[in-house]
C-alpha cells in the first residue's frame, strides 16, 4: 500500500509539472496582441528609425546586403569561413549528418587548428541528430561546441523554447542571417522534395556589431562567457547604402520584438506586402490587420508549401481551417509545390525587406529565441520581388473551391491542427 502511494504521489507530481509546463507555454502565447498601427508613410524621412526603436533596435546605415538563395549560401559560407583570421562563430537551430555537416566540420577544424577561435551554438533539440563523431571531432580541433538547452530536468521550465536563429559572424566584419539549416536538403537550388527553397542574406558594415551582439547573447547563456574586445566588435567603416536594424530582443512579458516588426510592417504597408513563409498561422488579429491592408488598396501575396510540399502536415493542415478568412480579406494564397519553401521572408513596397529565423505562427512571436533583419533597401526588396515571381509558376493558387472541396477527414484534421497550433 505505502508503495502504491509513493507511485501516485510520483505519477501526481510528474503531471503537475506537465500541465505546469503546458500551462506557462500558452502563457507566452496568449499574452501576445496584434496592435494596431495608423497608416505610416514608409518612403518618409525617419519611418526605419521608427521601426528599428519600436522592435528595440538601432538603425544602423552603410551597410552592404547581398541576398543568397538556396545552396549559394553555403558556398559563401565557407567561403568567408576559409579567410577567418580571428572568430568563427556559427548558430542553427537544425543540425543533420550527411555531406554537408561534413563540409561545415571540415572548414570549422580547420581554421581552430589554424589558431582561430571557432564557436559554434546547435539547439539541444534540432542537434539531436549532430553524430558523436561530428562531436568529437569538433572538440578535437579545438572547436568551442555548445547546446542550447539540452534535455535536462534543469531546464524543464525554459526547455520549450528553442534558439531558432540561423546565423553566422566572421571576424566580426561579415555576417549571415536567414532560414537554412544544416541538412542535406539545404543544398542543390530546390530542383526537387529532396532540395530545399530558402533565403540567407549576406551583411557587410556597421550592423555586422550588432549581429555579433546578437550571438553574444545565446552564447553567454550556453557558456557563462562574455564576449567583448575590439576583436569581436571592431570600428567598422560604411560599405554600402543599406540601412539595416535588428529584432531579437523579447522576454515572456510583453509582445516580443520579432512579432512587433511584423506588424509595423503589415500595419505601414500602402501598396504591396509580400509574405514567403513555411509556417503561416495568422491569428484572428493577424488576419484582421492583413485585411486592413488589403481594404486601403495594398496587393497582399502570401507564399507557403503546399500538403505535399511541407515538412510539417500539421501546420499547412491549421492554415487551411483559415483559408476562407484569408480569402474573404483579400489576400492572394500561393502554395508553392516544387518542394519545401522555407525562407522567412516580407517585402514592402518595393524598399523594405525582413529576412531572418521568423515564421509567422504563435512559436517564433512568443516561444523561440529568432532573430531578423529588417533592410532598407530597394536592390534588395526588387530581387526579392523577382524572386517571389518567378516562384509563382512554381504554385497553386488558392480559391475557395480548393477550401470547399476538402474531404471530412481533411477539413477534421485542418480543425484539430488549429488547435494545436502554438505548439507547432
């Protein structure tokens, strides 16, 4: 009897802390408002200072920007990777064996035993799948490896947020900033399922500080170190005309900086908003601001995978329940088909530009640690366009007789997926 006790007791205690666990996770969720914003004019004198003050960034001018599509990415990487002199620092949040983490090991060991400081920060969840011999030879170099939030009971309480960043700093004077993740699937130029879509941006000048700071924050966590030093954070001159701020900053008690970007970017549009996003969840107040748009004349695009397209079933499952809504605010719905569209892309009026971790659903804007640049620039908001339209050969688009003809078990599954949205 005293031992059947003792396992109710253990069993009452271990679903206290899972409900307690759920319980602060929708939390985060449902502290988050989707404000509301009076028409801006974005082309005026002092609209990206707004911006960068109000998602708790600097505006940050003269800086070079040079977007990077598919498997170019890595190419650049390493690139940049191979020239390092002082700091290597790396941050993803999905790390898988195969050929290209061999590639990545390989340049990374090299240049820690060239004498470089190499340091690298991998999600404790999407690392899982890092091998222990990729592990061993990264400490064997002298590469500085570190998990963020590993599976511990010491971490219970914060475990459900994940580093979601995708980014890269070299020598503190080159950075990256977008959506790709070490696997296989990152590589090739999406020419099928088996190879990804996605969009890292390439920065050069004065906002390389910032991105560096950015690292600095998850690695003094997985560490206990600071980094600091004209090393890490030297005096960079302007290289380009870009001005570009970053959102990252956000705790559990007010609207998170990433989420706010979004909405001053939805809120200020006053002709085209361009959406390319893997994961797109609206809420009602995402759906009502994106309807506002549409009502003051703005061309609102969305693009995502489509069912067959996606990784994760569920998510394109939950969008579908709000198709309709979607459709009635005037939005025009792409799914594009070819395979995986992963890049977490906006693009406003044709001179401002967001780039970054961000998916648009409940778990980037109030759960994991992400970051995104938000870029003034029209070179870059054009390519972006560019390339937005020549992926919709690439799509279906979305009516409502796609939303009318879904089975009963389809349209059963969009409705238990919605409700478990902020988990996805």
């Amino acid at each position: 009897m005293i031992l059947g006790l003792s396992i109710a007791v253990v069993l009452l205690a271990v679903l206290s802390l899972a409900l307690g666990y759920v319980l602060w996770s929708r939390s985060r969720i449902q502290r988050g408002v989707w404000a509301r914003l009076d028409p801006q004019d974005t082309s005026r004198d002092g609209f990206a200072r707004m911006v960068a003050h109000l998602s708790l960034g600097s505006l940050v001018e003269g800086n070079a920007v040079t977007l990077l599509e598919n498997g170019a990415f890595w190419d650049a990487l390493r690139e940049s990777i191979a020239t390092a002199e002082r700091s290597v620092h790396f941050e993803t949040f999905l790390w898988k064996a195969g050929e290209l983490s061999a590639s990545l090991v390989d340049a990374f060991c090299e240049r820690a035993r060239a004498g470089v400081d190499v340091r690298l920060i991998v999600d404790g969840e999407g690392g899982k799948l890092m091998s222990d011999d990729e592990r061993e030879r990264l400490r064997t170099a002298g590469v500085d490896l570190r998990l963020y939030r590993p599976r511990r009971f010491a971490h219970l309480g914060s475990y459900n947020g994940r580093d979601h960043r995708k980014l890269a700093v070299i020598d503190g004077r080159v950075a990256f900033i977008g959506g790709h993740c070490v696997t296989d699937e990152w590589t090739g130029d999406a020419q099928d399922r088996e190879h990804f879509r996605d969009m890292t941006i390439r920065l050069e000048g004065p906002v390389v500080n910032h991105v560096q700071a950015a690292f600095s924050e998850n690695w003094t966590e997985v560490s206990g170190r600071l980094l600091a030093g004209e090393d890490h954070f030297p005096a960079l001159e302007p290289t380009g005309d870009a001005s570009v701020h970053l959102a990252y900053l956000g705790d559990a008690r007010r609207v998170s900086a990433v989420k706010t970007l979004h909405v001053l970017a939805i809120e200020s549009a006053r002709e085209s908003l361009l959406i390319m996003n893997p994961y797109f969840l609206p809420d009602d107040g995402a759906i009502e601001a994106l309807g506002r748009a549409t009502a003051r004349g703005v061309r609102v695009r969305v693009m995502t995978p489509t069912l067959e397209a996606t990784d994760n079933p569920l998510v394109v499952h939950a969008m579908m329940r709000e198709l309709p809504r979607l459709l009635d605010a005037g939005l025009e719905v792409y799914g594009y088909d070819r395979t995986l569209l992963h890049q977490k892309v906006l693009s406003v009026d044709g001179c401002w530009s967001v780039v970054g971790s961000v998916n648009f659903d409940p778990r980037s804007f109030e759960i994991n640690e992400e970051i995104a640049a938000s870029v003034f620039d029209r070179a870059l908001a054009s390519k972006i366009e560019a390339a937005f339209d020549a992926d919709v050969a690439h799509c279906v688009r979305y009516g409502l007789e796609h939303a009318e003809k879904r089975s009963v078990g389809s349209r059963l599954a969009d409705h238990l997926a919605w409700g478990v949205r902020g988990q996805l």
